[in-house]
C-alpha cells in the first residue's frame, strides 16, 4: 500500500517533467541516460507484468473460492505443498537474479572509464560547495555556498560547471572533508565524492542547456546549499570560458587549501597570534 501510493505521488508529481515514453522519469541530457531510461522502462514493464499477474490470480481466488450461502464449512487446509513452495522460492530469486544482471550490466555500461575521455574535470567537494579543476586547460572554478535569500536569482550566484556539448568528459570526484555526493539530476547519475578515494565516471552531454547539480548526501549544516549549475555549452563557448578564467588568473589545480578544516585551523592560528 505505501510503495503504490508512494508510487502515485511520483507519478502525479513528476507529471509536468517526465512523460510516457521515458517511463515519467525527468528527461535524460546525456548519451549514458538513454541506457539508463531503457532501464528504467523495462523495469517497470516487468513490474506491472508481475502485478497484473499477483493482482489476477488474488481476485481470481476471491472469485472462484468465494463462500456459497449457506456453507460455512472451512475449505480444504494446505500444508507443505512442496511444489508450491519450490515455486514461490525459484519464482522470486529468478526476478531479482533478472534485475540484478540488467542494473549491473547497465551500471558497468554507464559508469565504465575504459573509454578515452575528451576532457577530465576534477570536481572537488568541500562544506559546502564545489571546486571544478579543469585538468586540461589547467584552470579552475572556486564555489563558495549558496546564500538563500528566499529571492530569486540564486542560480547566478552559484559556482557554474561548464561543459562542451558531445564530448565525453571524465570526472574525476574527490572530497575534503566529509563524504558528498555528485548529482546532477538531468544526467540521471550520482555519484559519492569520499575523503581518501577517487571516484570516477564518464558522460557526454549532448543536450545545449543549463542544468542544476546539489550533493546528494548529508554532509553537515549547510547540506542544502551545497548547489551548483551545470551550463553545456558549444565547444567555442566552452574554449572561451577557459579563456576567461585564465584571464581572471584562476590557473593551476586546486588542492586541499579551501577545506573547512583547513580553513579553521588558520583562523585558529590567526586568533592565538593575535592574543599573544
Ligand atoms: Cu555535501
């Protein structure tokens, strides 16, 4: 009852963004989100196909086994039928075996490094916004969280991703401080940014457009402003702005300068000198 109705509001509420044909899930902007949408359609084709069956065979059994007037003797008591009980074992391992292989096969399909990637961005999660190291033209982007003025016009304010359109590009996900997670909704994919590893995963954007990204795992205080833009652009516009953010002198890589830690520890330095 709780997932059917939860399932209902999902519907009703991703009404206006998705559509039929992508099974009401919010429109794809990559190459990767085809596979991922085909997925997703299938699972739920597979899902009513099970429902539809359960659902029949219940009110089949109400139907057909439904007390006569008069007759309220108890029908026939079964117990360690062990056909039936074979089959109710084999049936469900068989599904879950079923949409393991295919989210598996998809998940590797989607997530695979293996290919030459255009271009490489570090994105590196920080409480509570993002840095983007764009490794190839050796510049990069500071965030800094958003501030919510219950106005509008927050997006501007936000750290902006740039990408070129059709080209594959590889993101390279660290963090600094705590676990985040990379989510651009639009890409259909996330993915964990945790200290100590590097996370990877590839997608082509072939959608011109802006698109908003957040972090998707609880990471303190201010998890909710830890927002950014994603701006898909021409492969001209993209050079351009590389351009301006050398000019801006945003050159060389990022490192751990920016954590919250880091941060603290030199106001912490800043505040004994000055009481000394
Ligand atoms: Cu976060």
């Amino acid at each position: 009852m709780g997932t059917s109705l939860a399932f209902v509001a999902a519907l009703l509420l991703s009404g206006c963004q998705g559509q039929l044909s992508d099974g009401f899930l919010i429109k794809g902007v990559t190459e990767e989100s085809k596979t991922i949408t085909t997925l997703w359609i299938w699972a739920w084709i597979a899902l009513f196909g099970v429902g539809i069956l359960v659902w029949g065979l219940i009110f089949w059994c109400m139907w057909r086994y439904k007390a006569k007037p008069g007759d309220d003797s108890l029908p026939p008591q079964l117990r360690y039928n062990v056909p039936i009980e074979v089959l109710y074992t084999i049936v469900p391992i068989f599904m879950i075996v079923t949409f393991f292989y295919f989210t598996a096969k998809t998940e590797s399909e989607v997530m695979g490094t293996g290919k030459k990637a255009d271009l490489k961005v570090n994105v590196y999660g920080k409480q509570w916004s993002w840095d983007f190291n764009y490794l190839n033209a050796d510049v990069h982007e500071v965030g800094t969280q958003a501030v919510m003025t219950g106005k509008e016009g927050v997006e501007e304010t936000l750290p902006t991703l740039y990408l070129p359109v059709g080209k594959r590009v590889e993101f390279i996900l660290t963090s600094r401080d705590v676990v985040h997670s990379f989510w651009v909704p639009a890409f259909l994919e996330k993915l964990d940014m945790i200290p100590g590893r590097v996370n990877r995963f590839q997608v082509t954007p072939s959608e011109i457009g802006q698109f908003s990204g957040k972090c998707a795992e609880l990471c303190g205080a201010y998890h909710s402003r830890m927002l950014f833009n994603v701006k898909v652009v021409s492969q001209e516009d993209f050079d351009k702005h590389m351009a301006d953010l050398r000019a801006l002198g945003q050159t060389g890589m990022l490192g751990d300068e920016f954590s919250r830690e880091k941060l603290m520890e030199d106001q912490d330095l800043l505040t004994s000198g000055g009481m000394e």
